[in-house]
C-alpha cells in the first residue's frame, strides 16, 4: 500500500485480537545470568494468555523451548519466524484500523466480511537497524514485522524510514508523543529533519498533531523511548515518568519533559491532563545504572500489566494507573530479571488490534 488514508493509529486501551511476543534467545542482550530470562518470558505469556491470544515467535532451539515451555497453555501460539533478538515492540509492524473501526454495527461488519470483504487492518513496517545499528547483527529483525503481516495476510505500508514502535505513543484521536532524540537521528535517518520525520508520522500513521518530547533514561539504549518516559491513559490525559531524587541523572530531564507536556495541545485542541509517577531512583545492576521505568507498563484486554522493581515506587505507580483504568485488572510483574536486558514488559510486547 502506498497510503494510509481511511485508516487511523489505535490507541493500545482498545480490542486487542493478540499479543505478539519474540521468545528470546540472545544472551548478550542481557547484563547477569541469562537462564532466569526465558522463565520469565514463560511466565508472562502465561499471564497474558489468560486475557488474550498470544503469538509467540521464533525459530530452530529457541522456537523449540518455547513450544516446550509453553505447552499446554491454552490461548498460546508458537510459530516459527526468525528473530535477531526479543524487542518486538521495535521490530514489529505498527497496525493501522479502519478510521471508522469504532463505529461500525457489527452486523453490517460481518455481512461485508461474507460479501464484499471487509476493510481490514494494515501493517506499518518501518526500516529497522537496531537502534542505531547499535547491536549487529540484526537482519533477521529487518524482516519480522513483514513476516508477521505476511502471517496475518495483511497489506503493508512501508514508509521508508528508520523507526522502532517503542518510539511512539498515541491517543487514538489523531495525537502522537515522540521523543526527538530516536527519531530524528543521523545514525537511523541521515539527512531528515525533524520537520521531514514529522510528515512521514502523519502520513504513514494517519496522525494529525506530534507532540515532541526529549531527555532519556539513564542506562536506556534506545536514545530515550516515548514508552520510558510518556503514555497516554486516555484521550487527554498522559502520565509522565518524574524522578524525585535530584542526584539521579534522570531529574533534569525528567522534569524538562512535564513542563513540555503541560504546555502541549492534543489533535482535539485539548491542553494535556499530566499525571506524574515517580520512578526508582539510581536502579542498578553490578553498578550499571538500568532504566527501570513503571511507564513501561502494557494493557491487554481487561488488564494492566505493570513492571515493578521491588521499591518504594512500585505501590504508589500501581494506585496511580489502578485510577487511571478503573475498569481494568492491575497485575504488577517483577521485571527486575527483564530489565537487565535495558526493557521491560511494554518493549517485550506488540498489540494487535481487533479487526
């Protein structure tokens, strides 16, 4: 496809049909013992299936443990498709929805699906070179969000362009959040200005207003992930990650980032609801400084999946977001093993939407 018109960005709170996951398997990603990592993964496709179908990728001795510990978990699909590594929030495709997905009788959805054929969703997939071509060799990556459309039948729109999904956020309304820093970048797209990248957003993601962010993470390798630091809850409203401790390398920036959003408009003309939530303070792992971070969290059907990181944020970020989504289930998951790898349960995890 060479345009997105007629399709919108959905926001990650809708009708999911699956969660995809990359069995992970490259033990370089990660600083520590490497074995604990795929006993989490396990564990949380478990808990994710019981809310929704989930995908499970991989391929040869990775696709193998997988299928082994996996089996028997109803609502699990394993299905061979090579990975460089298990960030599939970056690697895979971006789905787009009809625009008017929302407000369709499902009567008149299912009789089109028999006749005519329903418009259906599409694959975003972006170019990919592991954040900079941080970390070769990725060229199996480079073609997991084509192969997953290709598995879903989907059409791809194929922008042309260096983006990981980790990297953006939206509403669901036409409002993107994107920090600067990992997407206008001479490492991933040299010769584009900021300018030039916004167009492409709105273009390929059929968005109408960016919102530009900055800063990072200390220890976060993606030059600063919108999924880090800024998610929307709702149409409006956004909570933004805050450090309180000023020695932690994350203040200054941190801080720069609430007044920017204070200030920001969304694509309905709406002045941004900010609700901050603290993040530990100098987490660490043998002196490496990680960007653990409650803003990673992930929504599924009914639920919120939320990393915690055995301190004194965790609870306050659990009433924080168990406010924000009153009609959902918050499921707090010890992600001190996964955030060795510089992630956590948001960077693992790529939503489908209904279609």
């Amino acid at each position: 496809m060479e345009t997105s018109d007629g399709y919108r960005l959905p926001a990650e709170w809708e009708p999911h049909a699956a969660t995809w996951i990359a069995w992970p398997h490259r033990r370089e990603t990660f600083l520590g013992e490497f074995s604990r990592i795929p006993e989490f993964f396990a564990g949380f496709v478990r808990l994710l299936a019981a809310c929704e179908p989930v995908k499970v990728i991989a391929t040869g001795a990775a696709l193998a443990e997988a299928q082994a510990r996996l089996h028997g978990v109803a609502n699990v699909e394993c299905i061979d498709i090579p990975t460089s590594d298990s960030w599939l929030r970056d690697t895979g495709p971006v789905f787009l929805v009809p625009r008017d997905h929302r407000t369709r009788d499902r009567r008149t959805r299912d009789h089109r699906t028999e006749g005519q054929g329903m418009q259906r969703p599409v694959a975003v997939c972006w170019e990919w070179n592991a954040w900079g071509g941080k970390y070769p060799p990725w060229e199996l990556d480079s073609k997991v969000s084509r192969a997953i459309a290709g598995r879903l039948g989907m059409a791809v729109v194929a922008p042309g362009v260096v983006l990981e999904g980790g990297a953006i956020e939206t509403d669901g309304e036409g409002t993107l959040l994107v920090n600067h820093r990992c997407v206008v970048d001479p490492n991933r797209n040299p010769g584009r200005s900021r300018a030039d990248m916004e167009q492409v957003l709105c273009d390929r993601l059929a968005v109408s207003r960016v919102v530009w962010l900055g800063g990072e993470l200390a220890g976060d390798d993606t030059d600063g992930h919108i999924d880090q630091i800024a998610r929307f809850v709702a149409p409006g409203r956004v909570v933004a990650a805050r450090q309180q401790d000023r020695l932690d390398p994350n203040w200054v920036s941190l801080e720069e980032n609430l007044g920017q959003l204070a200030a920001a408009v969304d694509a309905q003309g709406r002045r941004l609801e900010v609700i901050p939530i603290d993040i530990p303070p100098r987490f660490s792992f043998e002196g490496t400084q990680l960007p653990a971070s409650h803003l990673n969290f992930y929504l599924v059907n009914g639920a919120v999946m939320v990393p915690v990181f055995g301190g004194p944020t965790d609870a306050p970020a659990i009433r924080t977001l168990a406010d924000c989504f009153p009609d959902r289930r918050i499921v707090p998951v010890d992600c001190q093993e996964l955030i060795r790898g510089r992630g956590a349960l948001h960077c693992i995890t790529r939503d489908q939407p209904a279609g």
